[in-house]
C-alpha cells in the first residue's frame, strides 16, 4: 500500500481479505503428506491381494506394513 505503484496497490487489496488464512498457514504449516502415503500404500496392497477370498489376509498385510503400537 505504501509503495504508490497502483498494481502493488491493487494486488494488496485483494489479498486483504485472504489474510487471515495467509497468515494462519505460514505460522501453523499442516499437510496431508504422511496421510497420502499411507493411503497410497493401502491401494498398492490392495492391487496385490486383487483375486484372494479371505478379507482377513487383506488386514494383516496392512497391519504389516505398518507396524507401530499394538493394540
């Protein structure tokens, strides 16, 4: 706004209402990449077991591939 340049006037104004979230996303950076992975490993395993009767099978090959705490 400060620079008198009519076009860095006008793209300061139409960026004023998107502030908030311009803001918001440089101090709280959050995506979605390790849920994409995980999703995409899923439809990998899903493409292997394509053609097996036994959904149980399906589980414990997911299970596998990602082993964390168990419950």
């Amino acid at each position: 706004m400060e620079s008198e340049l009519p076009a860095a006037i006008q793209f300061a104004r139409r960026l004023r209402k998107y502030q908030r979230g311009i803001l918001a996303s440089t101090i709280y950076p959050m995506n979605s990449s390790i849920l994409e992975g995980v999703n995409n490993k899923i439809k990998v395993i899903k493409r292997m077991v394509y053609g097996f009767r036994d959904s149980a099978y399906f589980f414990l090959k997911i299970k596998a591939a990602f082993p964390g705490k168990a419950r």
